[in-house]
C-alpha cells in the first residue's frame, strides 16, 4: 500500500510539474498586491469633497490588467462603511475620476506624464514599476525577498491632500518626504 | 483501479488543500501587518514590464543580473535571445546582437545611464575599459533591432542601456569584495547619504584585477586586465515629479594581451602589448512638466584616453546635448519628439609607421531631431507606432532613419507585433582615416619579387556614407500567467556596408621604406569603401517558466544566417567569409533558478554555442553554478563556478587586433556583500 501510495505521489509531481505548464499560476504576488490596495483604501483618509461619507471608492487599473481577475473580486466589498467598485479604465481623464488609481507596468513608458497628470488631484497612486513612491507616485509596492512590500512618498501624498495613518507609514520599506528618511 | 484515480484526485487537495486559492476573498482580509509577513510564492518577472512594447526587448531586473553571477555587463548578457557573448580574453568581449560578434561589434549602441560608451575611433565599445558596480545597476534594457529612431546612429541591430539606481535608492554603504581561485580579487564600496529635502549623493569606488586566460596547453599569463573606477550620483529629493541628476565617474583600466604578428619574412611572433584607458565623465538631466506633457534635458562630457602600448593613442571629447518632449495624448495620439546635438573632437597620435592618420584630428559634429507618434487604432488592442529620426554627420550625410511598428493585443495574454525599421552606422575615424600596413602576401614560385606587403587604406573617391539597415521584424509574446514566452523573427537587408576591395592600380613601390625587413618590397594597397551588401535571417526564441514555487526554469535560442555579397575580388571575399562567419549560427541557453528556502538559492547555467568560422572556434557547452546564502539582513554570501565541467575552452579570437588565441579556464569565486 505504502509503495502504491509512493508511486501515486511521484506520479502527482510529475503531473503537477507538467499542469504547471499550462495550469493558472499559484496565489502569487498579484493576489498579495490586491490584497494591499484594499488594506491602502482601509488606512488612507481622502478629502471629505472628493470622497464624501457613504460614497462609493473608485479603485481603477490604468494599463494591461497583471492581477488576473483579482481587482475584480474585489468589487462590492466593503471598506471603512463604503463600496468598492472597480473599473478598468484607458485614459488619464477617466484616472482622475478614481480614488485608487493602480498604474500598471505597461504605462511605465508615460509613467511622468501620468503622475503628472495625477499630481494634486486627490488621487491616490499605486504601482509597481521600480522606483515608484521615488518618482513623486503615492506608494510603490516592491517584491524583495520573496515578500511583497511597500515604499509611501509622503510628501506627495501631502500635495494631493491624502492622509495615511501612523500604522500604514510604519509599516512602509521606506517614507520619502518626512523627516524620517528612507531606511 | 478507481481507487487509484480518487487517491490521485483527493492527494492534491490533501497536500495542498491548504493553499490560498487566486481569488480567495480571504486573502484580501488579511490585514497589513499579515501581508507584510506574507511569502510570495511565485514572483512574475519584472522583465514584462515593456511587453506592451512593439519591439524584441529583454529587460535584466537587479536581479537577473544578481543571479546570473555575472562581474561583468557582458557576462549579465549571455542568456538573451538574438545575444551572442564570447569572452576573448581577460576582460576582452565579444558582444554581438543577430549575429557580427568582434572585438568591435560595431552595429550595436551601448549606453550607460544615457551617455554613449560607443566609440567614435573604432565604432565599437571596449568592453575591457568598461567597469560598472553592477550591485547599483537598476536593470539593463538590450533592444534588438533598429533602435535608430529613438536612439539615433548606430543602433543598427541593437541597443543596450545599463541604467543605475537611482541615489534615493541607495542610501546606506554597501562593501562586495571577490576573490578567485586564482587570488585575482576586487573590492567595491559605496556609500549613500540622505540630503534631505536636497535628494541623496552617492559615492562609490570600485578596483581590482580579472583573473586571466590560459594557453592552448593550460599554461598561464597571455592576458591580465586590471583598474578602478570611482564617481558619484546625486538625485533630486523623491517628493516632486520634477526630478534632476547630477553624475560622473572616472575610470582607468590597463589591459593587456598578445598580439600575433606576421613579418614581411613571413615568420609568427607574439608580440606584448599593453592598453591603457583613461575615462572621466559628468552628466546632468533634468526633468519637468512643460505644456502639460513632460520634458527632459540632458547633457554629458565625457573624455576618453586610449594608449596602445608605444605604438599610439586615441583621444575622444564629447560634449552632447539631447532634449525630449512627451505631449500629453491628443485624442489617440501620442506624440514625442526631440533634438540633439554632438560635438567630437577626436586625435590619433600614430607613433609607429605601421599606422598613419589623416588627418590626425577630426571635429565632427552630429545633429538630429526625431518624433514618435503612438496610435492607438482600436483601445486596448491595435496600435500603431510611426517615427523616425533625421540625423545629420560631418562624417557621413544626412540620414533619416525611419520606423513603422504595429501591435495586435487580442487578449491580456498574447500580444502580436511586426515592424519595419531603417537605421545608420556612421563610419568611423579609423575606417575614415587610417592607413594600415597590416601582412605580407607570399607571390606564386617563379614571381620577380617573392612578396608584397598589404595595406588598407580609404578609397581616393570614397564619398563615406553611411551604412544601411533595413531590418523587418515578426514577433509574438505569450504572458504565462507567472511566465513568458517570446519569438522574433527577423530578415536584414544591410548595404553600402564598409568593407575592402584590391586597389585595381595594382602594385606600388613605397617611397620611404617599410618599417619591417626586407623594407622595399612593393605593396599592394586594399581600398576601403562602401563596396559590399548583406542578408541575415533568423529566429530568437525565449522562455522562462515558473515550474513550482521554488524553481523556475529560463531558455533561449538563437538560430540565424549571415550572407554577405560575393564579388570577383579575393580580397572582398575573404573579408565576407569573416564576417558572416563572425558569430556562431545557432546558440542556447538554459538555466535552473532554485530557491531553497532560508534565503538560500542555487542557480544552474548551462549554454550551447555553435562552431565560429572566423578564428575556427569549435562548438562549446560550459555550465556555470552560482549558490548564494543571505546570511543576514546585512550579509550575502555567493560561490560561484564557471565552466564546470570542461578544463579550458576556446570562445572567441579578436578579429581586430589580431590577438593570440586564448583559452577560458574553470574558475571559482567567492563574494562577500555586505549592506548597512
């Protein structure tokens, strides 16, 4: 029985090893970065005009979609007594009618342009592109070790009137902007 | 017989039922502190970040290139697909892109940080001069193909920049210190300081010397390469969109090889020779926002000094301008434009009679305007890139290099694209100006005179164009969920490329004698020109597959051909053999990227070269092994062995210099680095 049981296991490996192939990935590093920008929303306080009581929060995707369906789970949860909708959106116009805006890697190319174009608009930016929250972006979420975590410029969070809560800067890689310094 | 299918259907869920599932709401309840905690268990690779780029490019993260264990930018480079990297010796390259490997690769861009390292002289980079703290580089972009109409001259078949970090990135020290098997060690430092509200500088110092090559028969000592290189970088405070960066570097490095020579007698020697390279530089960019799009201006000097043992030296000054401008999109239009200027003041100092210039002094100048209109045709599915770039040389003509591209995204996997670029390489002083007197050629029995002496020299009516590329690309990119897999197709049509030809006035009696014995012999001058034409064709394949969380596996192949024109002349079609037998015509590679957990990794390389006509360089497979441990927070600790199991092998023989063969032995290293 224990050799059957063996001879079932490697037949598994070897099956999983060949699925892999083709199979969808494993819970990976875009799941973990949904999670985060639900946890942003939860820690991050906007302008009482641009995000009035009771309003839905608009979290948006600028560029190619990494995450695979799960931006999209997250529509209809509820964060801090409010509703999350998502949407995909093309344009920096549409951008700017978002609360979260994540910009993809796809944009890196205008990545300037965009947070220029972001800049002092009560819009909070997210992305992964190397050296995000350093390029003046809101925070920059960084995969090191194996581990998914995140750099806050709050200075720019500052020009676009957002505020983050004490625990959400602890837990930051690295502050730009404060007297704190990056680490 | 069904209990076996349940067992095999209930085991996964067993073993593994207690994974998070993709869009498992759970995850999402996880609150900061969890997430922070969390393991990854496949990380995407950030090379995708430019998939949404209709062209064949590879982007090397901080840590590809950490993990390839690679000392060197060359090294960092050999898995790429359509790359061909052979080492000729120590600290001697050849990097060819599709194919024309040398000394001197002379159709491909090499930037760092946005400053030319491409050298006017030569047209080519000495890679032996090139010293770079690969622990602060941010990543290395290689765009194959025409880059001209961004880029600008000589990007014909390729465009590699080296991008640093930024100094907001590297705050702190950071010591990496080597050592070889050999005991040939280097010692890299840098310290990072935080300005406030004023940004952040960076110091670094980096020194030390390569180990060498060997003999055909193992023995040591042709070849040895050592020097520092020490600079700075300043960045502005992270806080605005408008950003600035102020750096430089100096560097010198003295390498030094055999060199094969031929006398008029005809006996061999191997002759010593010594470089030394001198280099400084500074460079300033500044971004900001103008009429709502964003701008960059950018300037660079940069020196460069070439001592060729007692036998001459290069100077190179450059001054260069550039300013880009990104308009905001205009309906489905994205527009970006820029100009450029460059001022090279080049001399040669010939100090032996085997080489002259003229003229020995050269102030070129260089100035080019290009645009790019990004279309987008159908949202999210069909665009359409049209450009060029107009670029006028003192030392060629005026040349438009003009580019279409356009790019089919069905879906948020695949993505299909196909362009047509044109692109120019510029001569270079060497092939503009030098006379070479470079061999002897031995007459049939019976001939008056039992020898000519050979030497190359510019055509009397060469109107020095430049040369031409008109490249057409197929590619196709595949996301994989944590994967990627691309193909390009590529087909090269290249003219007015510089090359050799039997001056047709025939044998010349020199009115000085010769600086080699028997010194009267009549010679016979080969005219430079743009006399030939090429094809190549070819494939480039890449994967990299996420097998389980813990390994993940990349491959690349190349397979591809080089004709170039034949004609009745001996003369031009030997230079065409050696070109297109230049570079191997199929190449591979495979690596095994294992986490073991605990901060541990295990990293196999294995590549397949195919057999190098030129030099008569035999296929070769080397496998390198890299094991690295973080020790600590502050501690890395990697073993790394090159060529595993082969004692010595063969990889390139210069082309230019016509350098000693050399072999590349089995090496060992240990590194230490350490962050505080």
């Amino acid at each position: 029985m224990i050799r059957h049981l063996c001879r079932h296991v490697l037949a598994l490996i070897i099956g999983l090893a060949g699925s892999s192939l083709m199979a969808a990935p494993q819970p990976g590093e875009y799941q973990i970065k949904a999670a985060y920008l639900i946890n942003f929303a939860r820690y991050m306080e906007w302008p009482a005009g641009r995000l009035p009581a009771g309003a839905v929060l608009r979290l948006c995707l600028l560029g190619r979609d990494p995450f695979g369906g799960s931006l999209l789970a997250l529509e209809g949860r509820p964060v801090q007594g409010r509703e999350v909708r998502f949407r995909q959106v093309d344009s920096l116009d549409q951008a700017l009618e978002c609360h979260i805006v994540f910009v993809s890697g796809s944009e890196e190319r205008r990545l300037g342009l965009i947070l220029r174009g972001l800049s002092g608009r009560g819009v909070l930016s997210v992305s992964d592109i190397e050296g995000f929250a350093e390029a003046g972006g809101g925070i920059g979420m960084v995969t090191e070790d194996d581990r998914v975590r995140f750099d806050i410029n709050q200075a720019a969070l500052t020009r676009d009137g957002l505020r983050a809560s004490s625990q959400l800067l602890r837990l930051g890689r690295q502050v730009f902007g404060t007297e704190r310094g990056p680490r | 017989m069904t209990s076996r299918f349940a067992l095999l259907l209930v085991a996964p869920a067993l073993c593994w039922g207690t994974a998070a599932h993709a869009d498992d709401p759970s995850l999402a309840d996880l609150s900061l502190e969890e997430l922070v905690r969390l393991d990854v268990s496949a990380v995407s690779r950030k090379a995708q970040k430019l998939s949404d780029t209709p062209a064949a490019v590879t982007v090397l993260s901080a840590a590809d290139i950490r993990r390839s264990g690679a000392r060197s930018v060359p090294e960092a480079l050999r898995e790429v697909p359509g790359v061909i990297v052979s080492q000729i010796g120590s600290g001697r390259w050849s990097v060819g892109v599709r194919g024309w490997g040398g000394r001197f690769s002379n159709k491909l861009l090499v930037q760092i940080d946005g400053r030319s390292v491409y050298s006017p002289l030569f047209s080519g980079v000495f890679w032996e001069a090139l010293d770079v703290v690969l622990a602060d580089v941010e990543r290395i972009e290689v765009i194959r193909g025409p880059g001209a109409s961004l880029w600008g001259a000589n990007a014909v078949n390729g465009v590699i920049n080296i991008v640093t970090r930024k100094a907001t990135a590297t705050v702190g020290t950071l010591v990496s210190a080597d050592v070889d098997n050999g005991g040939h060690a280097s010692l890299a430092v840098r310290q990072g300081v935080d300005l406030g509200d004023a940004g952040a500088l960076r110091v670094f110092a980096k020194g030390g010397e390569l180990g060498g090559s060997r003999t055909r028969e193992g023995g040591g000592g042709p070849d040895y390469n050592r020097g520092w290189v020490a600079g700075f970088r300043m960045d502005g405070a992270g806080s605005g969109v408008d950003a600035w960066t102020l750096q430089g570097s100096s560097n010198r490095r003295t390498s030094g090889e055999n060199i094969t020579t031929n006398s008029l007698t005809g006996e061999q020697a191997a002759l010593p020779l010594d470089f030394v390279f001198e280099s400084t530089n500074l460079l300033g960019r500044y971004n900001w926002g103008l009429a709502g799009g964003e701008a960059s201006v950018q300037a660079y000097v940069d020196q460069q000094l070439a001592n060729v043992g007692t036998y001459g030296k290069g100077t190179v000054n450059t001054a260069d301008l550039d300013f880009q401008h990104r308009l905001v999109p205009y309906g489905v239009h994205e527009i970006m434009w820029g100009l450029g200027g460059r001022l090279v003041q080049t001399e040669i100092v010939a100090a032996s009679p085997v080489l002259s210039i003229s003229p020995p002094r050269r102030n070129s100048r260089v100035f080019s305007a290009f645009v790019q209109d990004e279309i987008t045709l159908v949202p999210q599915t069909w665009k359409l890139t049209l450009g060029g770039r107009f670029e006028y040389s003192s030392l060629s003509r005026f040349e438009p290099q003009p580019t279409a591209r356009l790019m089919w995204t069905p879906n948020m996997e695949d993505s299909l694209w196909a362009s047509w670029s044109r692109a120019a390489r510029t001569p270079s002083i060497g092939e503009s100006d030098a006379t070479i007197l470079f061999g002897s050629q031995p007459l049939p029995p019976g001939s008056p005179i039992p020898m000519v002496a050979l030497a190359s020299r510019p055509g009397a009516s060469w109107s020095r164009r430049a040369e031409r590329v008109d490249t057409v690309e197929l590619g196709y990119r595949r996301n994989l969920g944590n994967g990627s897999l691309e193909a390009v197709l590529f087909h090269s049509d290249y003219h007015r490329l510089i090359s050799e030809q039997t001056d047709p006035n025939g044998l010349v009696f020199p009115t000085s004698p010769l600086p080699v014995e028997p010194f009267t012999v009549p010679i016979q001058y080969l005219q430079r020109g743009n006399q030939s034409a090429a094809r190549s064709y070819g494939v480039e394949l890449g994967v990299d597959l996420p097998v389980t969380s813990a390994l993940r596996l990349q491959a690349s192949y190349t397979l591809m051909d080089t004709r170039v024109r034949r004609s009745a002349d001996a003369v031009a079609n030997a230079t065409a053999r050696e070109r297109e037998e230049s570079a191997p015509q199929h190449w591979g590679s495979l690596r095994m990227a294992m986490n073991l957990g605990r901060g541990q990794e295990i990293d196999v390389a294995a590549r397949r070269v195919g057999t190098i006509g030129t030099g008569d360089v035999p296929a070769y497979t080397a496998v390198d092994f890299r094991y690295a441990w973080r020790v600590s927070r502050y501690f890395d600790l990697y073993f790394v062995a090159l060529n595993l199991f082969d004692p010595l092998h063969l990889e390139y023989v210069s082309n230019f210099f016509p350098g000693q063969p050399v072999y590349q032995p089995r090496t060992a290293f240990l590194q230490g680095v350490w962050r505080f």
